[in-house]
C-alpha cells in the first residue's frame, strides 16, 4: 500500500497588511513604475516581483506603514542659494537699523544710556573757571584757608570740585560760611535719574525745592533753615543738569540771632542761580 502525497500548501492570504496582492496564477501583481527583476534597471530575482505598495521607490528614509514619510534632503544647489538669500536679507537689515539709529538715536536709547556731554570739558582749576562771583560780593576768601580744588579723570565720569571757606565782608567772628562747587561729566550713564532722586531725597527731610528755569536741561534749588531759639543753621543748594554735565553750588553757614544775620532764602538763590548760570557757560569755553 502506497502513502498518499502530502497536501498542497495553503496560499497565504490576501487581507490587509497580509503579504503582497497575487496575480492570478499565482504571481506578485508588478507595481506600476518600479522596473520588475531580471530587468536591465532592476536588480535580478524571480520575474514580476517589486516594493510592495505604499513603500518608497526611490532612495530615501523609508516608514512604517501609516507614518508620514520623511522627506528626502533639499537638493544642495537649493541650500547654497538659500544661504546666499540670506546672507543678502541680513545685510540689508543691518544697513537699514544702523541709518535708522543714526537718524533717530531714540529708538536704541534708553532711560541709563548716556546723554553727551554737548561741549563741556574738564579745568584743572574748577575754583577760577566756576568762581563764584555773586557770593564773593557779600563773602570773601577766609585769610586762614584758602581754596582748595581737585579735578579726576576716569572713562566713564570726569569730575572737578572747589571748597572754601569764607567770611562775611565787614562782619564780625562769628559770620562764617562754606561754600563747595561740583562739576561731574557723566560719559557712560544718563545722570538725570540720580539728579531727580537727590532732590527728592533732599524734599523728603524738610529742605524746599523750587525749580530754576531757563537753567540747563532741569534745574532746582534747595533750601532749609534748620535750628531753634536763636541759633540757626542755613543750607542752600542748586543743582544743574544739562546732558551729561551735573554741577551742584551749596552755601551753609551758622549764626545767632542778634550776632550774625546770613543772607536771606531770596538773596542766596538769586546769588547761587547767577554764580551757576557763569559757571555753565565758563565749562564749555
């Protein structure tokens, strides 16, 4: 008795995602495009077979099935020019922002950024070039000290000062005066912030504060006339700012009532505003 042959294989099935679509008889159905195997353009194989549907047929990165596919690289002439494209836009909005700036310096600027110092320049004698002309009519030089000045040069803040001490024309022992003068050119920060602060500093403990037109950019004096009973101490200050330049003229003396009398709230501001009007102008001959 014979053994019968064994069964035929089972053909493999065609659902989804279940091999590759069959001809009748038996072959892979050829995808359309893609050169079958054997060919003279595609590798050799069993005739009729090729990439199954839906995967890349020309060199790339391929995918998963249902995954985006990732696109192939730009060829390198469309980089090169792209590049260059850019390079080019850069460029113009480079010399454009710099003509802007240059036209209108606002648009970089800001609330620290330094002003200029509008032709305003350091002496080494800042007690002649500032001499306080106005006050040494009522006030002259102490013969026991004289004036003394200093002037610093730094990058970014230049700065120049004289001090005096000072006794009232014609007046008795106890009518004394100081009297200090400051000028400071700011080259790396905007000094109004600071100035504004001063004087508010300065109004918060009791001193008035008035502003002095036509002076500069801003410009105030303070005042303050700090004592009980008889004895008295008077305190006058006014401050300038013009760009970058600060200058500060302050007065104070002491007296009693019946001694001394110092010159009035009045008299001091109207002396300090004329000495600091000549000395604005005395810094930028």
């Amino acid at each position: 008795m014979s053994t019968p042959p064994p069964p035929p294989p089972s053909p493999a099935p065609n659902g989804p995602g279940y091999g590759y679509p069959q001809q009748p008889g038996g072959g892979a159905q050829p995808v359309p495009g893609v050169p079958g195997p054997g060919s003279a353009s595609g590798p050799g194989g069993a005739a009729g077979f090729g990439p199954p549907p839906g995967l890349p047929t020309s060199p790339g990165l391929p995918t998963a099935p249902g995954l985006p596919t990732v696109p192939r690289p730009a060829p390198r002439g469309n980089l090169r020019r792209n590049a260059v494209w850019a390079f080019v836009g850069a460029v113009i909005v480079s010399v454009g922002w710099t003509a802007a700036v240059l036209a209108v310096p606002g648009l970089v600027s800001s609330e620290s950024s330094p002003r200029g110092l509008r032709g305003y320049h350091l002496s080494d004698d800042f007690c002649t070039t500032a001499k306080p002309t106005r006050i040494l009519q009522t006030y002259a030089v102490s013969d026991t000290s004289a004036p003394t000045h200093h002037t610093d040069r730094h990058p970014a803040l230049d700065s120049m000062n004289c001090s005096m001490s000072l006794k009232r024309t014609g007046g008795g022992d106890s009518e004394y005066a100081n009297l200090y003068l400051r000028a400071d050119l700011h080259k790396a920060v905007n000094p109004a912030p600071e100035l504004e602060a001063n004087k508010e500093l300065y109004r918060a403990r009791g001193y008035q504060a008035s502003t002095v037109p036509g002076l500069g950019e801003e410009a105030y004096f303070l005042y303050q006339d700090d004592g009980s009973d008889q004895y008295h101490s008077v305190y006058a200050e006014l401050d300038v700012r013009d760009g970058g330049m600060t200058y500060y003229i302050t007065f104070s003396a002491s007296y009693t009532e019946g001694k001394s009398k110092p010159p009035s709230q009045e008299e001091l501001r109207s002396a300090l505003e004329s000495d600091a009007r000549d000395a604005v102008r005395a810094m930028k001959k």
